[in-house]
C-alpha cells in the first residue's frame, strides 16, 4: 500500500488531476482505507506543494493544478467513508470579497486550497454585503470567517464585519481572517481581526492555527 500512497501524493505534486481522481477510484476498488487514503497519499502531497511554494521552489500555476488534482480526489473518497469514521474536516470558513469589491481570483485560490487541505468552506462569491458574511456564517454553523479585499478603498469593509459581530455579540464565537493586497498584520490587528494571511498558504495555514488548534 505504500507505493500506492506514493503514488497519491506524486499526482498532487504533480497537479494531475485525471491521475487523482482515477488512483482515488482505485483505492476505492481495491478496499483500502479511504481516510488512511487520504490523510497519508493525498494531503501528504498537498502539505508538500505548501512547502515548496513557501521554499520558492513552486509557482502559482503549479499551485493552482495541485488543489485541483487534490479536490478531484477528495469527491472521490469524501463521499466513501464510513458513518462512523471521523471526517478529516478541519473546520468550516465562510470565504468571500468585500462589498465594492470583483476582485475574485486571489480568494477563488484561498478557497480552493483550504478545501484541498481538509477545510469545508462556504464561498461567497466578489462583491459580498457585510451582514451577509455573518448571517451566513450563522446559518451554516461555520467556524470563522475569511475576508478578502483588493482595494483601499473596501478594505474598510473587514473593518465593518468585525463590528457587525461585535454588535451581533457573535465576535468570540467567530473567527475572523483578512487579505488581499493593501491588508497586513498590523491591519488586522487593528480592526480586531485574529489573522492576516498573505497568499493561499498562508491562509491555510493561520486558519489550522486559529480554527483547529483553537
């Protein structure tokens, strides 16, 4: 089963996504675990991608290919586990841009690799409405709250969510991360926020941080 494993991550490192979707099948066929599947063949490769592009050694296109070959895999063997097998959910992120804001890539990829990487995530889509973050956030009983704005000018906008929170007394309830270009550390520090996240990595990252170990 090892070399079959090793096969999983290889097609994640090597963003191919037919491979993927075909080696999850073939777990499938030949009965193998499919949590043990993909915690140690599929997120083995994804977590090894996030490693090489904060090493530099890969780029956005590769990336990008890499959480499509993972989420290719996960329809497969999400679907397949047994009712009484743990999820390997991480945890649930209402994701979405600012209101005033189409700027839709940057966070269509932070989407993307926190559902490759175990996250369930609700995305909202560019140009959101402030209460519709937290109003949805509470229908769907999500952990936090991802935030991207591309623009000084809607940048504000996060501001504005934190508050409505506030105001909702649903701020410890919710975690809330930010990014996009003109966001920083600082920024989200000083609206409120628990988390700044540069890039898809990252995000990924601060979210494990923030949401599974709290």
């Amino acid at each position: 089963m090892d070399s079959f494993l090793e096969r999983c991550t290889q097609s994640v490192l090597e963003g191919e996504e037919e491979q993927a979707e075909d080696l999850a099948r073939q777990a499938l066929d030949l009965g193998y675990p499919p949590l043990a599947v993909i915690e140690d063949g599929f997120i083995r490769g994804i977590r090894k991608v996030g490693e090489l592009w904060e090493e530099g050694t890969v780029f956005l296109p590769e990336l990008v290919m890499a959480a499509g070959a993972m989420k290719k895999a996960m329809a497969v063997l999400l679907p397949a586990l047994g009712a009484g097998v743990q999820s390997p959910a991480q945890g649930h992120l209402v994701i979405g841009t600012i209101e005033g804001d189409i700027h839709d890539i940057g966070k269509t990829l932070v989407a993307t690799m926190l559902e490759a990487n175990g996250f369930r995530v609700t995305d909202l889509g560019a140009d959101v409405p402030v209460g519709r973050f937290v109003d949805e956030a509470e229908a769907c009983g999500a952990d936090g709250i991802a935030i991207s704005a591309l623009l000084t000018t809607t940048m504000s906008g996060q501001r504005r969510v934190v508050e409505e929170l506030k105001k909702r007394a649903l701020r410890p309830r919710f975690k809330v991360l930010v990014g996009g270009a003109p966001c920083s550390q600082e920024w989200a520090e000083q609206i409120g926020a628990d988390g700044y996240a540069g890039d898809a990595v990252a995000a990924v990252a601060l979210a494990r941080r923030l949401i599974c170990a709290g």
